[in-house]
C-alpha cells in the first residue's frame, strides 16, 4: 500500500525539473559541427515543465568541453527548479571538481516520491536548512516546508518525528503542538502528537523494527546510522554517495532510496517516450 500524502489545496504554481543526461545517438558524421550541440526537448506533465538536456556522448571524454556546454545551457535557460543530471555526466564532471549546481529538497518533489513508498507508520523527517539570513525564522520557514510536504497526509500516521537544527540540541526531545497551528491541527484533527528535537535520540533504534519511514530533505550532513530503528526505508532527497556509502557500511537492514534514484526512472521514460515519437516521425517523413 502507498502512502498518499494530499494536497493542502489547488496548487496554480508550475513546478520544473532541468534534467540534462547523455544523448544516445549513432550519427553517420559524428565531426560535423552539428554533432555536437545539446538538443532540448520540452514537455508539461501534470503541473510539471520538464526540459531534457541531451548533451553528446563525446562530451564524456573531453570534461572541460562538458562543463563549458552546461555553462551554455544555464546561459541559455536557466534551471527554474529542480535539477537533475544522469550519473555519466556527475561523475565525469566531479572528476575534474566542476561545479555541479545542485537544488534543496522541493516540497513536491519530496511529497511525490513519498507518496510512492510502501506506507510506513511512523514518520521521521530530517529538516532542510535554510540560508543564513533566515536563521531567525528557521522553524517557522521548515514548519512552512513541511506543511507544504505532508500536507493531511498525517492521518494515518502514529508518530511523527522533525529532526531540526532550529531546534536547541541540549533541550531534548520537544512537543511542537504549542510551536506551529499545523502541528496543532494535526493533533485536533488525529491526536497525533508532533515532536521534534535537535537530533535523532539513539534509543530509536529500539523502536519496534520495519515500522519507520525516515526522510532527509537536508544538502549536507551525515546519515544517522546509530538511532535509525531497525528494518527503517530511508528517502535521501540530495542522493549523497556518502550516505548511501555509510548505511551500506554499517546499517544493511536500512533500505536507502535516493531522489536520484527515482528521478532516474522518471526522466527516462519521458526521454525514451520522446525518442519514439522522433523515430515514428522520421519513419513517416522517409515515406
């Protein structure tokens, strides 16, 4: 069963995601000078703008030349939303230490690739940051992102648990009823009790096993292996090699799911869709 979180309300806004992966192409004249420019496909999708980068393959062999065609695109239309880039092109561009431009955790995003998880009980959610003028209003702008997130998607939930650098690391564990009206809405509407703290407490490990969802929607910072409890599904919205790294190292039990993971499924099946469509194209103008 999935977990569906709703919606708060209609939402008018248009979402983006830029999406730049390899072109898989076989030209006949792969040197002509139109071989090697980036193709750009653009299409809506329930409320998304998706824009497909399809940069050549040759790109891979020659990094410098990589990064100065992405340089390019971002002149060119710069990215609106989220960003996402197939592996090829990420590790050949941190191999030369070129700046990979990254995006925080989206509210919808996050929401569209919980909803598509088995539905677990109990709900950990790792806060995002947010920028350094905004520290003041930290936790109203995290409580902000994650009504926006969850929306009533709390109705079947037996526990919910924010993990917020807002939060004062030495007070402990803290109701958030009193903090937030959403907080409080929740508990007038299913008596479910929000808290938070600073960290994630390591007696949560004992926490009955295979019942906890656990969403980190933070840029940086460390998975939290020791308090995960046991048989936890972990969503890891800025797909770090370092977290998946560390729960494979000393968690097996954790199953890790990254946002890249599911936005590589997403991307390409609207790439392969658009590649079809081109081939029947080309299949009929030959006629």
């Amino acid at each position: 069963m999935k977990n569906e979180p709703l919606p708060i309300g209609i939402r008018w806004s248009m979402e983006y995601l830029d999406a730049y992966l390899v072109k898989e192409t076989t030209k006949r004249f792969p040197f002509l000078p139109f071989a090697d420019r980036p193709e750009c496909l653009t299409e809506t999708e329930e409320g998304v703008e998706i824009t497909l980068w399809l940069l050549p393959g040759r790109f891979l062999k020659r990094p410098e030349r990589l990064e100065k065609r992405l340089e390019r695109c971002f002149g060119k239309r710069p990215p609106r939303g989220l960003i996402w880039y197939e592996d090829r092109l990420k590790r050949t561009l941190t191999a030369v230490k070129a700046a990979v431009p990254g995006s925080p955790a989206n509210p919808f995003w996050t929401a569209r690739f919980y909803g598509d998880q088995p539905f677990r009980e109990n709900l950990i959610v790792l806060l995002p940051e947010v920028k350094e003028e905004e520290t003041k209003d930290a936790f109203r702008l995290q409580t902000a992102w994650m009504e926006e997130f969850l929306g009533e998607g709390y109705a079947r939930l037996n526990g919910l648990f924010l993990v917020s650098a807002a939060l004062p690391r030495q007070a402990g564990i803290l109701p958030l009823t009193e903090s937030a009206a959403y907080y409080r809405r929740i508990y007038q509407d299913t008596g479910l009790l929000a808290a938070g703290a600073g960290f994630l407490p390591d007696y949560f490990r004992r926490k009955q096993p295979g019942r906890t969802l656990c969403v980190d929607a933070r840029l940086s910072g460390k998975a939290p292996c020791r308090s995960l409890p046991e048989g936890s599904l972990y969503l890891d919205m800025a797909s770090d090699s370092e977290r998946e790294r560390l729960l494979y190292a000393r968690r097996r039990d954790v199953c890790y799911r990254s946002l890249g993971m599911y936005l590589d499924t997403f991307v390409r099946k609207r790439y392969n869709t658009n590649r079809c469509k081109s081939e029947e194209k080309n299949v009929v103008c030959r006629r």
